[in-house]
C-alpha cells in the first residue's frame, strides 16, 4: 500500500516533528517499507493499493506507556471526599485510595476484569493509540498480580492494540502487611513476580517509591531480583515528595522514571546519563491539584528525553484520552506542542524499550495515524476534540 501526499510528522531527529511537507509512506508486510517526498516515490507493484491522503497529516501512531488501565470497581466517592477537602495522601491513610482499588479488584473475576477495561482502552483506540502500557498493582497478592496480568494480556485478542505489561507488585502497603513493608517484599511481591514472570506475563517491573509506598531500599531489593531475572524497571518516583527515587532508577538503568514533580536538577542530570526516559503524567497533576510542576527545563538542558501518558487509573487520573493529557502537557508543564507529541510517540517507546515504533521509519512498524488536520501542533492544541481520520495498525487500517 502506498500512502501519497500526505504530510508526515516522522518524529525523527533534525528538523521540526521530522516533518515532510509532500511526502510518501510505502508499507508492506506490515513495516515502513520506504518514506520519502511523494515525487520521488520508486513506483510499486501494478496491483498496489495507492491511497490519497490529500495534505492530510500523518505521524506514529500513538503510545500510551504509563496506564492502569486495569482494575475493580471505581474511586467517584473518592472524588468527592478530596473536593470535600481530604488529600490524596489522607485518603491513602484512612484505608481508602490504592487499598480499596485493591479490594474492588480482588472481587473482580479475570474476565470482568477485561470487560470492564475495554472501554477504556477502545477510548484511546479511537485517539489513533496503537500500543499500551499496563501496569498490575491492584492485586497486591500472588494470584490477583497475576489475574491483573493476564487480563491485561487478553486485550490483544479482543482489540488490534498492542500490549506491554509492566509488574506493580510494589504499589502500595497491603493492609495485612502495614508496617511490615519488607516482609511483604520477600514474602508476596518478589515471589508473585517470579510466578508472572514464568507465565510469560512480565515486559518490565515497576514500583512506587514514595513516602505512602516503599522506600528506596525495599524498590532496590526488587530491582535486583528483577535484574536477576532479565527484566528491564521503570519506576513512579518522587510524585508527591523527593525520596531519591529517580537516582535510583538511573542506577539501575531504568527505562523511565515517571511522575517526577518533586525531581531537581541532580535527578535530571542522573537520568540523562542513564539514559532513562522522564514520563510525565499531566493528568494525576492535574486531578490532585498539585502545584508544583516537574522540572521540564533541567530535563531539557541535561537532554532526558521526555514521554507524556495517561496514568489512567481510578483515583489519581481517570484519564482516557491521550490527546488531552498532551494538551494538558503544554499548558501545566509548559511543553511544546512538538514535545507534546513526541512524547506520546518516539520517547513513549523509548520509556517501553521499543525499538521498533515510535518513528515513522524505513523498517520500523506500520503504525500511523492519519489526522483531519493541517498542522501536527493542533493535535495538542484543542480540547475534548478529536481529528481522527484512520489508524493503521501493523500496515492494516482499522476501516479497510
Ligand atoms: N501513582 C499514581 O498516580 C497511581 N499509582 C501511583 O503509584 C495512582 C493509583 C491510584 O490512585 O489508584
Ligand atoms: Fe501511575
């Protein structure tokens, strides 16, 4: 197939969005076979199917990589206690918040568990997203963790989206356990790792590094079991105080250190020698009314390559719209609508260590979106707005 005169946000290095004012995308067996100005398009096989496109703009599709898509039941009195005054953190501490995610979720069969996330997965489907990060954690024992997992997992059979899963065994403190935070590391979250891990159901660990969650040590013992293991961390750190978490991520080579309101300049420049990914998540900010945003311009000036993700989850960020969360990217944290979007592209599938997407690349993935519009910055710049024309996922349009 043969996209022609479009105009193509390639999200590759060197000029602005990489962008191509005329351009080509050939795709065959599913990958970017050849990317071009149009006028310099080698031509195709006589049978080949040549779509115009118009002017219309075309970019990576995108990926969201940082949800929690998937959980039991929902937090709305939650909302209302915390517009009654409550902080998230008092909520935390009264038993409510993560732990009654965790209860909902436990009574929540796999199957339910799938069914009741689809809409919210189809609500990022619709935004051009053809990959997504989902995180366990609403389990917080063995068979639940890994319930979370493969429910998770299940998605790719009901939905042309691809899945990375990220282990969350180390969310919050379950209420058996208040106290004996290290006893829960060795006892429940390390060996339901291990038993995810021998289902096959682990593309990363990840942890909450936090003073409501664990502190650095107990994320480190993790960390090296995960490292034992061969599976690459992330990790949400200093979202709402400065633990060291982001320095510990760099030091164990993380993928991307998420949240980060509360990182400095020491944490960035850590970071960008590690290589880790900043993940910011406009949408918990956002709903927490938290003030004090991450520190976008060290990230800028140490060269940490910045993602931007949903957080969808039930209490910190019922967001399901990517497109909004970039928006938001711009307007609380001041990016530009190119950083906006690069985020949830070309850096999003660095944070999941996806060499393959992201870009719109000879040989990568024939993941593209075709938008209604005339300019890349507008896909930040409206609100509740969605200029979708089609998703092509794996070479394959969603309408064709
Ligand atoms: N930080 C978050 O924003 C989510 N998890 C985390 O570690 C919140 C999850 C929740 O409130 O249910
Ligand atoms: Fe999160």
């Amino acid at each position: 197939m043969l996209l022609n005169d479009a105009k193509i946000a390639t999200m590759s290095k060197g000029k602005p969005y990489g962008l191509i004012e005329k351009g080509a995308i050939r795709i065959r067996d599913g990958r970017i076979s050849w990317i071009g100005e149009a006028r310099n398009a080698p031509s195709g096989p006589r049978d080949e199917i040549v779509r115009e496109l118009e002017g219309r703009v075309v970019t990576p599709a995108l990926i969201d990589c940082h949800t929690h898509i998937v959980y039991g039941g929902d937090r709305a009195r939650e909302f209302e206690l915390r517009l009654e005054g409550a902080t998230y953190e008092e909520i935390s501490r009264a038993g409510g918040g993560i732990a009654s995610t965790v209860s909902a979720t436990r009574a929540t069969s796999e199957q339910a568990l799938l069914k009741n996330c689809l809409p919210r997965v189809d609500s990022l489907i619709a935004e051009g997203v053809a990959t997504i990060e989902i995180k366990s954690g609403y389990g917080m024992d063995i068979q639940t963790e890994c319930a979370m997992l493969r429910a998770a997992r299940s998605i790719e059979s009901h939905r042309t989206v691809r899945v990375r899963t990220s282990f969350l065994g180390a969310h919050a403190i379950p209420p058996d356990y208040s106290g004996r935070e290290d006893a829960y590391i060795e006892k429940i979250c390390i060996p339901a790792l291990e038993t995810a891990h021998a289902e096959g159901l682990v593309d990363a660990v990840d942890g909450f590094c936090e003073r409501i969650a664990f502190a650095p040590g107990q994320i480190a013992r993790l960390f090296k079991r995960a490292g034992e293991l061969g599976i690459p961390v992330k990790l949400h750190a200093e979202q709402l105080s400065n633990l060291g978490g982001a320095k510990l991520a760099a030091r164990f080579g993380a993928m991307s250190a998420d949240h980060l309101e509360y990182a400095t300049d020491e944490d960035a420049e850590e970071m960008a020698r590690a290589g880790t990914v900043a993940v910011l998540l406009p949408g918990a900010f956002y709903t927490l009314r938290e003030t004090r945003p991450p520190p976008v311009e060290a990230f800028r000036r140490h060269g940490v390559d910045i993602a931007i993700a949903t957080d969808c989850n039930p209490g910190s960020s019922p967001l399901c719209s990517l497109l909004l969360a970039m928006n938001m990217a711009c307007t609380l944290f001041r990016m530009t609508p190119e950083e906006a979007l690069a985020g949830a592209t070309r850096n999003a599938a660095r944070a999941l260590g996806l060499s393959d997407s992201g870009r719109i690349a000879k040989g990568l993935r024939a993941d593209l979106a075709i938008w209604d519009i005339d300019h890349p910055a507008e896909l930040a710049y409206r609100i509740g707005y969605n200029p979708i024309c089609e998703r092509i996922f794996e070479g394959r349009c969603d309408a064709c």
